[in-house]
C-alpha cells in the first residue's frame, strides 16, 4: 500500500467513524454501533473504499489494547472477586449452551459434517468484549455490578474459546484427533500470566517514581506504561493468549489495588498518582486507535459473499443466531438480583465480534466451511454483534441495574 493511500484511508476510517458514531449518539444508539456500521458501509461489502487490511487492524488492535488497559486501571479486584462465582457460572453456561446447541443443530438439522459443525458451535463460544465493555461505557454503565459479572465472564469466555480454537485446530490438522496436554499448558501459562499482574505492579510503580523524579523531559513515563501494555500483550500473544489479556494485565499492575493487600509507602502511593496521570494521558490516544478496531469489524462483513435469496442461508443464519442470543441470555439467570439485570447479563454476553470472525476465519482456511457456510456464519456474528447493544441498552439505563 502506497503512503498516500494509507493516510487517505486512514483518515476516511477516522472520520467515518466519528461522523457514524455522532449520528447513532443522536439517535439515541450505543455509539459503537454506528463505528461497525460505518465499517460495513465503507467496507468491501458495500462501496469498497476500504478492506480490512493488516495494517489498519493492527491499528486496531492497538486500540482495543489500550481499551483493557483502562478497564484493568479501573477494576476493582475485590469487588470482581466477589462476583467470581457468578462470573465463572455466567462464562460456563455462556459456553457449554451455545456450542452444543450449534453444533447439534448444525449436525443433525442442516446436514454438516462433524467438524463443520463443532466450528459452527466454536464461534459463538467467546465474547467479544471489547464490544461489550465500549458498550457500557457509552452507556455510563461500566462499573456496576453487572459489569463486573460480565468483565469476569468474558475475561474467562476469552480463555476458553482460546483453548477451545486450540483443540479444533488440532482437530482439524491431525483428522479428528487431539492431543490434551497442549490445551492444559495453555490454560496454566495464562492463569500464572494473569497472576502475577499485582506482584509486579508495586515494582513497575516503583520504577515510574523514580523515572518521574529523574526525567528531564516531557512524556518519559507515558512513553514507559505504553510500552509496557505492548510487552505485555506480545508476552500474552507469545503464550498463546489473546493480546488484549496483556493490556488488561497492565491496568491491574497499575491499578494500586487495595485488594491485592499490599501497603504502599509514601513513595509508592506517588507513583501511583503518577500512573494515573499518564492513565490520563494515554486516553486520548485509545480515543483514537480504539474506533478503527470497531470499523474493522464492521470491514470484516462482506455483504457480497451472502446469498440474501437462498432459503438455506436464511434458515441457517436464523437458526444459529437464535441459538446464539438465547444460550447467552440464559447464562445470565447465574447474576444476582431482577430478572432485568439477568437479562442484561445475558444481552452483554452475547457480541461475538472478533472472536467470532477468527474461529469462521479458521474454518474457511482448512476448508471446513464452503464459501456459503462461511458467510452464513458471518452474518451470524454480525447480528450478534449487532442486536446485543441495541437490546441492552434499554436495560442498562441509569436507573436499570443494580449500583456498586
């Protein structure tokens, strides 16, 4: 790609999504709404001025990167402790339902073979929870407690859809058979990753003071923590884990915690105020990177590639979105409190986003989808993706869910 046609669509995706997400504001709509929208309209499935190009989702990566570092700056670990149980009751259900629902209705209803329908039933495993946090936060609703549910669920959604994409690929390279132990390593890589996030923390906090007090020159310790969310999200990429983990490792490192029991010195609550200032800082540049992330997916949905007057695409894509909203719906009945906040719960669960489009992505390379399974399984990720905030906002009004 020339110079001059990345700056141009780079700007035009910038732009868009800002003129996408005012309009949707207006109207009343979860502003990241109108950013997809303005992917799929600007995107190869309508006027093609864009594709999802590498490098314009990397960008995007970044930015919802940066996204869970100011979740995890913010998180309050011993309130998300306390909801562990729901969470981890939420995230279960929220993956056992789906996949066994898809993939029986895949297997037995429309004729797909064994591994085409564990696929099918692998998509709609995780969250998309970069969708579902900017959805919350458009709505001021971020920090209550079905939040926090809902950020334990997917952080855990995340983990298992990661082990679940593992043993399909297996699955598929070695015809059928799958080895365990890959998976169990995983699975303790990132559980000790994530672990030792707070140890770390008051060492990194340490060594912002110091820096602070040392540095002659503007941006030293903002310069610092960005590159520490990006070490982080390669160390998570290296092991195997989604990058977003790393960003979210960062905030809690940062987050000078109570919960993590640890007193601070003087110095140490310093540094702390400091990490919070450059939290500051970097906001206005997750402002910037994190709508090219949500205009990517929107990029990724080619309208092209569906079939709109095939009776079997619409039975197919109707079927599976209805087994994708109600399973995740029905995991919400594990939140405490009124049937309305179960049922946000379950709404919030229910983008697959991203993680959807890598597991129809995977499918589509080693041939296990045809071109019309593909796209109908892009069209299932794209209404969940879709209908989840326009559902959940009504819900999660001010007065809607239960405060902290």
């Amino acid at each position: 790609m020339e110079a001059v046609d990345f700056f141009l669509r780079l700007a035009l995706i910038l732009v868009s999504a800002r003129i996408a997400a005012e309009i949707f504001a207006r109207m009343g709509l979860p502003a990241v709404i109108g950013e997809v929208a303005a992917g799929v309209i600007i995107g190869p499935g309508a006027l093609g001025l864009i594709g999802a190009d590498s490098i314009f989702v990397l960008l995007g990566n970044i930015g919802v990167i940066l996204l869970l570092f100011q979740v995890g700056m913010e998180t309050d670990v011993g309130k998300l402790v306390a909801v562990g149980t729901q969470s981890a009751l939420v995230a279960v259900t929220g993956v056992l339902l789906p996949f066994a629902a898809a993939y029986l209705a895949s297997e037995h209803i429309f004729g797909m073979t064994r591994g085409g329908a564990m696929f099918v039933g692998g998509t709609l495993v995780a969250t998309s929870i970069g969708i579902t946090l900017r959805v919350l936060r458009d709505l001021k609703a971020d920090r209550g407690h079905v939040a926090r549910v809902v950020l334990g669920a997917a952080i855990i959604d995340d983990v298992i859809g990661v082990i679940v994409l593992a043993f399909l690929i297996q699955y598929s390279r070695h015809k059928g058979s799958v080895e365990l132990l890959p998976a169990l390593k995983l699975l303790g890589f990132m559980a000790v990753f994530l672990g030792a996030a707070p140890v770390i923390g008051p060492a990194i906090e340490r060594l912002l003071s110091r820096v602070y007090g040392m540095s002659r020159t503007q941006g030293m310790v903002s310069t610092i923590i960005v590159s520490l969310i990006l070490l982080l999200a390669a160390a998570s990429n290296g092991l195997g884990a989604p990058d977003i983990m790393g960003g979210f490792a960062a905030g809690l490192m940062l987050s000078g915690n109570p919960a993590f029991g640890i007193k601070k010195s003087g110095a140490e609550k310093a540094a702390f105020s400091i990490a919070a200032d450059a939290e500051k800082k970097i906001t206005p540049i997750g402002e910037l990177f994190i709508p090219i992330f949500f205009v990517m997916v929107g990029a990724s949905v080619d309208l092209r590639a569906i079939d709109f007057r095939s009776p079997g695409f619409w039975e197919f894509a109707v079927v599976i979105t209805a087994i994708a909203m109600a399973a995740k719906l029905m995991a919400g009945i594990w939140v405490k409190g009124r049937i309305r906040d179960k049922i946000a719960a379950g709404f919030a669960m229910a983008p697959r986003g991203e993680v959807g489009l890598i597991f129809a992505k995977t499918g589509l390379g080693f041939r296990i989808f045809d071109q019309t399974t593909y796209a109908s399984v892009i069209f299932v990720v794209a209404m969940t993706t879709l209908l989840a905030p326009l559902l959940l906002r009504p819900l999660m009004e001010e007065k809607g869910p239960i405060p902290e």
